[in-house]
C-alpha cells in the first residue's frame, strides 16, 4: 500500500526535465517573428481594455468610490510583484504555455493540471468579462443613432437592468434580462476569424492598438480639460469624500478599496499573455523581461489617469453599467457628442483585441496541454489549411459566448480574478522553486531583492483572494475539486510524460496575434 502511495506521488509531482522544455522549444515550427516593441504592444493590447473600459466603474461604484484611485495602486503592486516573476521565468523557459508550461518544469505534473484548470478562469472567463462590456458600449453607441436593441437582449439572464445608479424602467415596468445578445454574438465571430488564421488576427490587432490608445488619449486629453476647468467644484461634488464611509461586507472604507483591488486586479493578465508567446519571441531572454514590465507600467499609468477623470465627472454611483466610460462621455456635454461617438467606437474596437487575445491565448493553453496528453488528443487537432486548432477554438468561442450570454459581469469578473490571483501565486512559487533546484541555470532576467518579491507576490495574491464574495469562494474550491478529480480519472492515465512519449512533432499554428511588423 505504501509502494502504491509513492508510486502515486511520483507520478502527481513528476516534473518536464529542463532539456525536454528546450526540446520540444526547439521542434516547434511556430516562427520567431516578435521583438521586443512588438510584445510590449501585444501587452498593451491585452491590459487596456478589460480594467478601463469595464471593470473599474463597478469597483468604483460598489466598493471604493474616488478611492478606487488607491486601489489601482494596490493592484499595480501586487501585479509588479508577479510580473518580476513571470519576466524571470519567461526569459529561463521560453516556452509556449505560459504558467502551465512554467508549473509543470518545477512543481510538477500535478500543479500543471491545477495551473491550467486555473488558466481556465483566467483567460476564458476573462474574455466573457469583456465581451459583456463589449455589448454595453454597443447598445449605448446604436443607441446614440437611434437604433435601440430590445432591452432585455442586453443583460445577463434574469437580472434587473440598471440605468444611472436606479432600475430600467420601460413603460414604468422594470426590465429583466433574458439573454445578452450582442456579447455572445461578439465570441462566435471572434472564434471564428482565429480559426481562420491568426496570421489575420495579429493584422487586425496591430490596428485596434493604436486606435485604442489614440483614442484613450483623447479621453484623457478632453476630460482633463474639463475637470481642469473647474476642479475644486468636481472635487467637493464627486470627491468628498474621497474614501466612502465603510458599510460593510467590503463596501468602502479601507476594507472597500481592497475589494476594488481585486476586482481591477484581473484587468492585468495583459502581461501575462506576454508570456503565451515565449516560442514566438526573436529575443526571449531580452525581450520578454521587455513586454511584461514594459506594458504593466505603461498601463498602470493610463488606468490611473483614466480613473482620476472618471470619478471626478460622474457621480461613482452611477458606474454600475458594462459601459462606464460611455457613461462618461456623454457627460461632457453636446458640444462633444461627436467626441463621445468616436470614444466608444474606440472603445468596442479595443475590447474586441482584449477578446480576442484573451481566446488566442486560452486555445494554446489547451493546445499544450493536449500535447502533453493532459487533454484529448482532439484540442491539439490542427486544421490542415489554416494552421490553427479549430476543434478547440469553436470550442472555446462555444463556452466563452455561452458565459458571456447568460452571466453577469461582475460574476464573472470575480471568478476571473481569484483564477488569476491562485495562478499568479503559483507563478510566484515557481521561481523560489527553481532558484533552489537549479541555481546554475542561465537566467536573461533576475527577479530583484528575491526572495523577498516572490514571497510578497504570494501572500498578497492569497489576500486578495480572500476579499472576494464567499458564493465565489465557494465555486472556486468546487471547480478545483472537479478539475482534480478529472485528473485522477483522465490526465493522469494519459499522460505524455507519465509514458515517456514526449511529442517531438508540433505542427505550424502561424503567427501569434500580436504587431507583425519587424523590429
């Protein structure tokens, strides 16, 4: 019995040998098309849209108030912290997989499978998160020029509208939601296009970046403007105070503000999708340190200044909506209608390159992990003229529309971020493991002041973790239970590693959606 307990273990931490990761590294055929400038952008791309565009004016209006400013910074730290050490292990291991691949080199087999069931939260539900408030910025823009969606095709199932901080009222009845329409269209046409080649998509991504921050330096630009032309009125209206009075149950006060930092947390993984393109990079060792940190700091300053505007023009009350900087804008009166009009179109074309990044990088997670044996042969199944994994992107396309129909943002966005915070942590763990196991191996970046980064970047995702609802908590250690035992019943047995059949042959999959031109 003991024999057979060992045998277990072994097997649950068996761990991918460093000259395996450099084999199957060096077998890929994906081409090694990006620089440096090229992952920064991709970073960029990713980040600026699920936090500014959605997700900070719940925070705001539910947990922090104007506070939510001080809630960035608790978040931009925390990120710092598990950026340094995805930047270290992205530059050692320059791998497809990202965080799965990392964990499965040094913690094992069995923390892989965690780390890619916890991927699962993060980048799926990330892209549904998104696609949501892609809807919103739709309906208000049609809106706008006269074309109204029916209301209750606008929301998740069988939540009441708001509208301004009150119910939508329609005929003086309020409205429930059926279906969110345009967000689970958004997810089939986006699966779509990825299965038809991603050498397309990074096209079409390399524009929506700078669209998008052309146009959130117009935002910034105009709204400073006006909070600037009068600011000590917006701030004694809309900034005092300044930290809402706690209410309890993690609304306002100190207690408040980190609850927002959950929240906006998960509009960081940009970074981390970085580290999806490790076999793509010209430079690993260079450019990838490059990307990661490069992009969290550049965004870290667009949210704050996004967010200061934000609170200072609107009430916060009122930025419970998928569309928070829709509902800013038209704030600015009708002299700038037009630049309202332009803000949310940037706005939709922006978020579409959040989700569509987001699948990309969600379809080679599950493309890996079917190459490892971890998952059915059939995800890693790739189209013989497009090159990419359709089976598994209509599939991903499938649930992330599905979720993105029928759930509520900030449902969704709170279990997108305890998966990201639980992987995040991992990440953290990874790199003191692999300092201790394997001092000697050539390292291009060198987390700072280790092994004090690592361990703060792990107690603060822990943290963090426990400010989210305890119905999300909940569903968190469900959906770990299931992901364990489904790899007792199924990873386990098939396994790649586990029967020494590591898989030397991996087909082309094109380009990685990020800017094609060359540095």
């Amino acid at each position: 019995m003991a024999n057979e307990t060992q045998t277990v273990m072994q097997r649950m931490f068996a761990r991918k040998t460093i000259a395996q990761v450099q084999r199957e590294s060096a077998s890929s055929e994906l081409k090694r098309s990006l620089g440096k400038w090229n992952l920064l952008l991709l970073g960029v791309g990713c980040i600026i849209g699920a936090g500014i565009f959605v997700r900070t004016g719940s925070a705001a209006a539910l947990h922090a108030g104007p506070a939510v400013m001080l809630s960035f910074v608790v978040a931009g730290l925390v990120c710092a912290f598990a950026g340094l050490c995805y930047a270290e292990l992205s530059s050692t291991l320059p791998v497809s997989g990202s965080a799965y691949t990392y964990s499965y080199t040094t913690l094992g087999e069995f923390v892989a499978w965690i780390m890619g069931a916890l991927l699962l939260l993060e980048y799926g539900l990330a892209a549904s998160v998104v696609a949501v408030g892609w809807s919103g910025y739709v309906v208000s823009l049609l809106a706008d020029f006269g074309l109204v969606i029916p209301a209750q095709f606008t929301g998740p199932t069988g939540q009441v509208l708001m509208r301004d901080g009150a119910p939508l009222l329609v005929d003086g009845a309020q409205v429930t939601a059926i279906f969110n329409l345009p967000a689970f269209l958004i997810c089939m046409a986006l699966a779509l296009l990825l299965m038809v080649g991603v050498s397309e998509s990074a096209k079409v991504n390399n524009i929506i970046v700078a669209i998008k921050v052309s146009v959130l330096a117009a935002f910034i630009l105009v709204g400073g403007f006006i909070v600037l032309s009068n600011l000590g009125e917006y701030m004694a209206t809309n900034w005092t105070p300044f930290i809402p009075e706690n209410t309890g149950d993690g609304e306002f006060g100190v207690e408040g503000i980190m609850r927002a930092a959950s929240i906006v947390f998960f509009a960081y993984i940009g970074f981390e999708a970085v580290s999806t393109a490790g076999q793509e990079a010209k430079d690993p060792k260079r450019d990838m340190p490059f990307g990661i940190i490069g992009s969290l700091v550049v965004c870290t300053v667009i949210y704050m200044l996004v967010a200061a505007i934000m609170t200072l023009l609107v009430p916060y009350a009122s930025l419970n909506v998928p569309d928070p900087v829709a509902v800013v804008v038209d704030s600015f009166g009708p002299q700038w209608a037009w630049l309202a009009k332009t803000i949310k179109v940037g706005a939709i074309i922006g978020l579409t390159s959040v989700v569509l990044v987001l699948m990309y990088a969600q379809t080679r997670i599950f493309y890996t992990m079917a190459r490892d044996g971890l998952l059915p042969k059939i995800f890693s199944r790739v189209h013989p003229k497009f090159h990419t994994p359709y089976i598994n992107t209509l599939l991903v396309g499938t649930l992330t529309a599905i979720a993105a129909g029928f759930f509520d943002i900030n449902v969704l966005g709170d279990m997108t971020s305890v998966g990201t915070l639980a992987a995040f942590a991992i990440v953290c763990l990874s790199v003191i493991y692999l300092r201790r196991a394997a001092p000697e191996l050539p390292r291009g970046f060198s987390v700072p002041f280790y092994p004090v980064v690592p361990i703060l970047g792990i107690f603060s995702c822990l943290y963090l973790i426990t400010t989210v609802p305890y119905n999300v908590l909940m569903f968190f250690i469900y959906f770990l239970i299931g992901a364990i035992v489904l790899y007792f019943v199924y990873g386990m047995r098939n396994s790649n590693l586990q029967h020494d059949q590591m898989m030397d042959d991996a087909p082309d999959m094109g380009e990685f959606p990020g800017p094609v031109h060359d540095n």
